[in-house]
C-alpha cells in the first residue's frame, strides 16, 4: 500500500465568521481571486501553484445530469487575459461579448462576467471546453486566505467529501469532526432554500496543502469514488 504523509491537521473545517474573507460572509463563491494572484506574483489563474492539483482531483468527478448549474448563477466570474483571449476563439463570444465587463483590483486589470453567465443555456455551459479557469476549479473557490480554498456544497462536492472523509479515517487515521460533518450535511441540503431567501451558502475551508495526498490518494485506486449524486 502506498503510504501517504499524515498532515496532523484536520483539512477541513467549519469556518466561524470571523474566519471569514470579509463581513458578507459566504455571499459569493468567488471573493477576491485577483489578490490571489497577486500574492503568488502570478498573472494567470492557471498558473497558480494548487491549479492543476485541483484539475487532478476534479477528473475522478462529474456534475450530475441534475445538475442545476449553480455555480453559473450567483456570482462574478473573474477572467484574467488568458480566459478571455480563449472565449474569444469561440463561435459563442460575438454575441455575448457585451457582458464582459473591465474590472481593477490590486492595480491589475482583468475581466469579470456577471451572474447569470450569458454562456449558459438550459444550465449547461455553450462553452465547456473554453471556460474560464475559475469555472474550471468549481466547486474549489478561491478566497482571500493564501493557504485555503473553499467548497461550494453542490452535488459534485458532496461525492469529493464523501471520498475525503474516507480519506482522512482510512489513510490519515484522523476522523473528520463530527461537527463538520454535519455542517456539511445541512449546507448541502439548504443550498436551493437559501439561495431563495437571499442567504449567504456555508462553504468549508480546505487546506491547500492537503490537496496533492489527497489527489495522491484518489489516484492510488484505494478510493471508493464517493457517487456524486449521493449527499454525504
């Protein structure tokens, strides 16, 4: 059996407000992904050290067929020069080019599409193969904490914790908390009754460098692949 480096830490937790990226809570998924780039120094999303990590992780999952297409629903998609030169190589982009806006944020200049994303059509993305890099991490977001990324609560991530709590008893020997658990259980669960009240989506936190065991782990064939339509 490969043997896999026991972080001692638990990866994910349950974070409390005043862990949070800023006052509004868990309103959007995206909070401040060009200060992430400019931590690391990096211009592109795709260059940023975790990206093709969580690329490796999210190739042993698929939305289900339900899949609602949240993600493209409810907040800024930020693109860097990157994105966009992409986006423009697709027959879609000339009628949608107009809701492609200009934005600023730590003196660098990028891109940002608002909520609904006008490349969505009967909630599935015209431009799948040419997404932006940050469509291309969900359910992983990024926050302004340079060590942590958080978990949208979809579908997709419920298969993803299922398999990491597998993960963290089986290999770490270091149960996930109860607590966190259920933190998970009822923010998945609440995710439609929220979104209609105008609530904010409880995320969990997830250590960046417990990623690669973890994507380690998956690739080990000592997972039992979590059913992503199957909530934790």
């Amino acid at each position: 059996m490969r043997k896999f480096k026991n972080h001692n830490v638990p990866a994910l937790v349950h974070p409390h407000p005043s862990e949070l990226p800023d006052e509004r809570k868990w309103k959007h998924s995206y909070r401040r992904p060009l200060t992430f780039l400019f931590m690391y120094r990096k211009r592109s999303f795709c260059d940023l050290p975790f990206f093709e990590t969580v690329q490796e992780i999210l190739s042993y999952y698929t939305c289900p067929s339900t899949c609602p297409a949240i993600c493209c629903k409810i907040a800024d998609i930020k693109m860097d020069e990157n994105d966009l030169e992409t986006l423009r190589q697709t027959p879609e982009y000339k009628d949608k080019a107009d809701w492609i806006e200009s934005c600023n944020e730590d003196e660098e200049h990028h891109y940002k599409i608002c909520p609904p994303c006008p490349f969505l059509g009967s909630d599935r993305c015209s431009v799948y193969d040419s997404r932006p890099a940050l469509c291309r991490m969900f359910p992983f977001n990024i926050c302004n904490k340079p060590d942590v990324l958080l978990l949208f609560p979809c579908d997709m991530a419920a298969g993803i914790f299922k398999d990491y709590l597998e993960y963290s008893e089986r290999i770490l020997k270091q149960p996930v908390p109860a607590t966190t658990i259920d933190a998970f259980k009822e923010s998945h669960s609440s995710i439609s009754t929220n979104l209609n009240a105008g609530l904010p989506i409880p995320m969990l936190l997830i250590k960046i460098h417990c990623l690669l065991p973890f994507k380690e782990y998956l690739g080990s064939g000592l997972s039992f692949q979590g059913n992503p339509k199957i909530p934790v």
